[in-house]
C-alpha cells in the first residue's frame, strides 16, 4: 500500500509527471529530459533524484551522463488507466516492460 501511495504521489506533481510520461518511451539522459519538461535542469535533476529515492526509477552513469529509466514498472499500468494520450506506446513495449 505504501509503494501505491508514493506511486500516485509521483504522478501528482507536473513536472514529475512529464518525467515519468517522457520514460514510458525508455531510458532518457538528463539533458534529453529537461528540455522535455520545459524546467531547468536543476530542478528536474531535483525530481529525478526524488523518483530515484522513492525507487521509481533507476540510474547509470556514462561517462559524464545519467541515464534514467523506470524501475518501477507499475507506472506503465497508471497511465493507461488514466487513458494518457501515450496509450499506443503502452500496447507493446512500455519502458522495456510488456504491454497488453
């Protein structure tokens, strides 16, 4: 219950949100995912490190870059119930998990 509460806690906040609907689509790095979000890149660098803490997403570094990636891939089910406009995304591979 925990996890589903932190889930939806995520999916509250707008930017967050566009993080999180941008990685439906796979592994982004940060300078692919701020201009995205249209915040600066110390701000989504915050949201990042927020949904990394709450065990949504996951890093890797390449050299001087972070890659993030869902991790928790119980996002995938939230936007399609919500009916996001990423829904063709969401019928096969979503973020590198399986789709319907």
């Amino acid at each position: 219950m925990k996890q589903n509460i932190i889930l939806f806690k995520a999916l509250s906040d707008p930017t967050r949100y566009k993080i999180l609907e941008l990685l439906l689509e796979g592994e982004k790095c940060v300078c692919e995912i701020f201009p995205h979000v249209k915040r600066t890149q110390g701000t989504v660098s915050t949201q990042l490190g927020k949904l990394e803490s709450w065990r949504i997403l996951e890093s890797r570094r390449d050299g001087k870059k972070i890659f993030y990636k869902l991790k928790d891939h119980t996002i995938c089910d939230l936007f399609k119930a919500v009916g996001n406009k990423k829904g063709n995304i969401l019928k096969k591979d979503c973020c590198g998990c399986k789709g319907d």
